[in-house]
C-alpha cells in the first residue's frame, strides 16, 4: 500500500473508531515549505485539538503494523496529547503580559519560507529571517513550542518591536550560547575520512556554535556581544558556517579556505547530512572584527 492510499484508509478508520469526534486531514506547512500530512481529532465544542503527524505511523505501517494497530496508536496518542493541551491551555498564553517571558526567537531562511513568512511576524536577516515561538516551561510538555502567527500578534494586541525586544531577552537567558572545539565533534560524527574529504586538515582549529539545548542554536548569532567576544578570543576575523537552523561552525580566517571552497562544503553538507527541514542556509558569512558585523 502506497503512502497516498494509505493516508486514506487510516483517515476512514480513525472515523470509524473516533465516534463524535471530529477527524480532519491538514496539510501543515513546516520549515523550508516541507509539507506533512496531519490529522487532528477533535472534541464536540472543543477549539483545538493536538496535531498528528502520520508519516511517522506510515512507517509503522511498512514494517508490519496493521491499519486496526496504527488507528489505536494515534488514539491513544491523541488522548495523551488532549491532556497536555489542557495543560497548555492553562499556561498562560491568551494574556501577553503571561506570555511574554516564554517568547523566543530562533533563524529561518528567507527564500525557503516565503510563503511561510506572510502569515507570520519576522525580521530580515542577512538572507535569513528573525521569526519568533512560545516556549513552555520544560515542566509542562518537555519544553515544547509552537510559532507565534500574525493572528497572536492582533489577539495579544502587540507590535514587532516589542515581541522582538522581550525574545531578544528570553532567547539569551533561557537558552545559553556554548563555543566550544568542534574537530573531535565533527569526526564522531562523520568518521575520519568523511572530516578528511571535505578538506578539514587536524592543524585547521573549528569551533561549534550553539545553544545549551543545540536546539534552534543558529539564533545565538543574534545574541549581543557574543560574536565580538568571539572575535577577541581567537584573535582575527571568521567564517561562520550555517550547518543547520541548530547550530553553526566557525572557521578563523587563517588563509586556508576561500569563502568558495567553504560554501562548497557547505552545500554539500546540506544535501548529505542535513534533513529539508533544518537546512538554514547555503551561504557562508564572515565576521569582520573592525566592522563589528557580520556580512554576507
């Protein structure tokens, strides 16, 4: 059974065993304009519902799981799911002045999510985009998170500068930047003669940029002073790779590497390693120590 077919058939079965809850199909847009198949099951009178993904179960479904099988298992999920949107709901974010300290940002392409950033609040960034998300406390849902849209912004009655301002304070605080040595990382990682062929030599120093979580860490560029501080540690200007929406690689500018040559391995790293939806970029950029910028 093909994933199309598929989709059909657990759609109708979940109808049959949901009784007089609401079952609908979404087509839900994720980062980079990657699009996934979700149903949600709804309560009578209810305003929303947990969203399920269904590729995951097809993948189930392909290594022995039965349709009856699978329709269970997004049941039950759904309900586990009921409980934690119930908790959310009560967590604070219909009133901004709750919300605003859980309000994050995190670094999106531009180009990839054109069409994503007409619905919601943004700021240009070199070929990136500033786009923000409500951030729980990790005690309820494990620290999950969802976008901000254009329509929160009218309901909370907020402008951009100021949801900029308050994710340009929380990001930072809830979510710490670490520069550490990346050679060992990226050989664990890759292997010996993988690091070797893209043209990383032992004597070359890279360092990793992220947050604590390494979770949306490229944004940790946007944090002040951090990459100044940077600078006066390694002494000189430097590439910064943008090897996924996570993190990024910092190569000091020693000579060694044309920006060409690293946006080379950049691209190729991005169509090897990295999936759609967490590519950030295919560019490389250079922090410029006497500029204090960093520049495409």
């Amino acid at each position: 059974m093909d994933y199309n077919t598929f989709t059909q058939e657990i759609l109708s079965s979940l109808k049959k065993e949901a009784g007089e809850q609401r079952v609908t199909l979404h087509k839900i847009e994720k980062n980079n304009g990657k699009i996934l198949d979700a149903v949600t099951i709804m309560e009578s009178g209810a305003h929303i519902a947990p969203t399920i993904y269904l590729a995951d179960f097809y993948d189930f479904f392909r290594h022995g799981m039965s349709l009856e099988e699978v329709t269970l298992k997004i049941l039950e999920l759904n309900a586990e799911r009921q409980v934690e949107e119930e908790e959310f709901q009560n967590a604070g974010f219909e009133d901004y002045k709750r919300a605003r300290s859980h309000i994050c940002y995190k670094l999106i392409n531009f180009e990839m999510n054109r069409k994503l950033l007409n619905n919601v609040p943004y700021i240009p960034y070199l070929d990136l985009a500033v786009v923000f998300y409500y951030r729980l406390d990790e005690e309820i849902l494990n620290g999950a998170n969802f976008l901000v849209h254009n329509c929160h912004l009218e309901t909370w009655g907020v402008k951009l500068k100021e949801i900029y301002e308050d994710a340009h304070k929380n990001t930072s605080r809830r979510l710490p930047f670490t520069f550490q040595g990346m050679e060992e990382l990226i050989r664990e990682m890759s292997g010996e003669d993988d690091f070797l062929s893209l043209g990383f030599q032992k004597r070359e120093p890279m360092y990793i940029l992220t947050n604590e979580e390494k979770y949306f860490g490229a944004a940790v560029l946007l944090y002040p002073h951090v990459l100044s501080h940077i600078s006066r540690l390694l002494h000189c200007n430097y590439f910064v790779l943008p090897s996924s929406i996570h993190e990024c690689i910092l190569v000091p500018d020693s000579g060694q590497f044309s920006k060409k040559e690293l946006e080379t391995m950049v691209r190729e790293v991005n169509e090897t390693q990295v999936v759609d939806e967490e590519v950030l970029s295919h560019n490389v950029y250079y922090y410029d120590r006497k500029k204090d910028a960093l520049i495409l």
